[in-house]
C-alpha cells in the first residue's frame, strides 16, 4: 500500500485540554482537515498538562488525514506556574513581572531539558533564566 502524500505541516500553540474549532479553525479550517477530530484527539493528548499552553504538530496528507505529534510546554507557560503568574510583564526591563527562585528555575530547567539544545543543567538553566528575563522575571538565589 503506498503512503499518501505529505500536504504540510502545520505547527500550533493551543491551550492544553482546551482546543476548539473556535480556536484552531482559522488555522486548519483551510487544510480541510475534521476540526472535531482534531480537537478530541488533542484534548485527550494533553488533558494531564491542562493550564500549560501545549504545541503541536499536525502533518496534514493529501487525502485530509493527519497525524498529530504533542510536545512539551512552552518554556514561559512553565515559569509562569513556577512563578505564579498570570502572564509576563507588559514592559520587560522596564516593569517587573515578579519573582522566581534560583531552585523554581532549576527545576523547569530539568523540565524542558529534553527540546532544549544542550545536556548541561547548568547551560539549561541559563537559557530558561534568558527566557525569564524576556518575561520581565527576577531570578532571586
């Protein structure tokens, strides 16, 4: 049996446990893809994350099947449940969004460890405290 062909690869950010055609369709409405499938199949894929925001990649084939492939959380879902918060500061550098302690950071560090780029902790740790910074975070010790 042969393979059906690849039509794209679409890749979305969409809140875990909360995927609606309401929030994807404008997305893959256009693919011709069921947005009801799509929706129950990745609600159940990341009910257990619920509250982080969840990326996805949907290979779309040309006869509007797909294959759906989770990923970690966003680095910034994670400080913002390590911190906290609601959302990250409106004026990074400027206006502080809060705190994280140096072990809260760590931790996410060891999370993320997988998609990141590195296999140092240590080097983990700074590029997590990089993106904490851009959220307007203070990493205390």
């Amino acid at each position: 049996m042969a393979k059906n062909k690849i039509t794209r690869v679409v890749k979305l950010q969409v809140r875990a446990g909360e995927a609606s055609p309401a929030t994807v369709g404008k997305d893959l409405g256009p693919l011709g893809i069921n947005l009801m499938d799509f929706c129950r199949r990745y609600n159940a894929a990341t009910e257990a994350q619920r509250g982080f925001v969840v990326p996805a990649e949907i290979t779309v084939y040309e006869d509007r099947s797909f294959d759906l492939v989770t990923k970690m959380p966003t680095t910034a879902s994670l400080l913002r449940r390590a911190a906290g918060l609601d959302g990250g500061s409106p004026r990074p550098g400027h206006v502080p969004a809060g705190t994280i302690s140096r072990d809260a950071l760590r931790e996410v560090a060891r999370t993320k460890m997988p998609d990141l780029n590195t296999t140092d902790l240590d080097q983990a740790e700074k590029i997590i405290a990089g993106t904490a910074r851009s959220m307007g975070l203070t990493v205390k010790e």
